[in-house]
C-alpha cells in the first residue's frame, strides 16, 4: 500500500501534464482546419513540381 504514495502524486501529475498540452495545442491552432489534410491528399502534387 505505500507505493500508492507515489502512483497516484505520479498519475496527477502526468494528467495535468496532458491537460497542458492539450490546451497548449487549443491555444496554437492545432485544431482549427479538420477538413484541410483529407481534402489535400485528394491532390496530387508532384504534378506541380515537374511541369512538362
């Protein structure tokens, strides 16, 4: 029963360390264009690399 003295300090920590990122990643715009990434790998872009 002591190691619970230092799993649950550990586990409260590591969750507010998530939490932090998480709202770091709000905060940058990580989530502001959901669409963007399927709709680019419709395109295919070596053909504007090489024009002929």
């Amino acid at each position: 029963m002591n190691v619970l003295g230092y799993l649950i300090p550990i586990a409260l920590f590591l969750g507010f360390v998530g939490l932090l990122a998480f709202l770091w990643a709000l905060k940058s715009g990580q989530f502001e264009d959901l669409d963007g990434a399927a709709h680019r790998i419709l395109f295919d872009d070596d053909d504007l690399e090489n024009p002929k």
